[in-house]
C-alpha cells in the first residue's frame, strides 16, 4: 500500500499530473482548432451576408428609383389630364356659346322670314273683323 508520503506516491501523482496535463493540452489544443474553424467559417458567412445585404442594398434602391419613376409620371400624367379636362370643357363651353349664337341667328333670320307673313295674317284677321258679313 501507497502512503500519502512515500516516493512511490509522490511518483504516481507526478504521472497522473503529467497525464492529465498532456489530455487537457489535447483537449486545449483540439477545442481551439475546432474555434479557429468556427472563427473562419464565421468570418466567412459574415462575408456572404456583407454581400447578400449589398445585393439586397441595391436591389431595394433600384426599387425606390422605379417607384420614384411611377410617382413622377403619374404626376405628369395627372397634371396632362387635368390639362385635357380644363381644354375639353373650354372647347365645350366654346361649341354650347356657337351652338346658341347660330341657334339665335337662325331665330332672327326665321322671324325675318316668317315676318311679311305674320303681317299678311294680321291684316287678314283686321279685315276680317273689320268687315259686315
């Protein structure tokens, strides 16, 4: 049997020390190539999400820029529309102001026309009332 201070002890508890050093060692040494592995393959994935949110990045501003586009023309649409509505309505009001002079010169130039026979009327009913029968 072993005492706790004999050299035989003393021996053992050296190679157990220098064993388990030598297994955490390994361990350390594993465990940090394993760490520099995941380090890497990070580093790596964090290159590619650089690069998928550039692509997105400018993806999204080409975007922005269609729909600036869309915004401006509606506006230039809008306003042309506005413009064709204002020019349609004059050219309305001017034919309803063309239709109602020519209608009025047709009612003068028919009172004109129906004018000696209103008189012929006239005279005739006068005439008549006017006569015994």
């Amino acid at each position: 049997m072993l005492g706790t201070g004999s050299p035989r002890w003393a021996l053992a508890l050296t190679v157990l020390k220098q064993r388990l050093d030598t297994r955490i060692d390994g361990v350390e040494q594993r465990l940090g190539t394993r760490i520099d592995g995941v380090e890497q393959g990070l580093t790596g994935l964090g290159t590619k999400v650089d690069g998928v949110e550039q692509r997105l990045r400018g993806h999204i501003e080409a975007v922005e820029e269609k729909v600036d586009n869309v915004g401006l023309r509606v506006g230039v649409l809008h306003e042309d529309v506005k413009r064709d509505v204002r020019f349609s309505l004059e050219a309305l009001q001017g034919v309803a102001q063309q239709i109602d002079a020519r209608f009025d010169e047709q009612a003068r130039a028919f009172s004109a026309q129906l004018a000696p026979i209103r008189d012929a009327v006239r005279i005739e009913l006068q005439a008549g009332a006017s006569s015994p029968e």
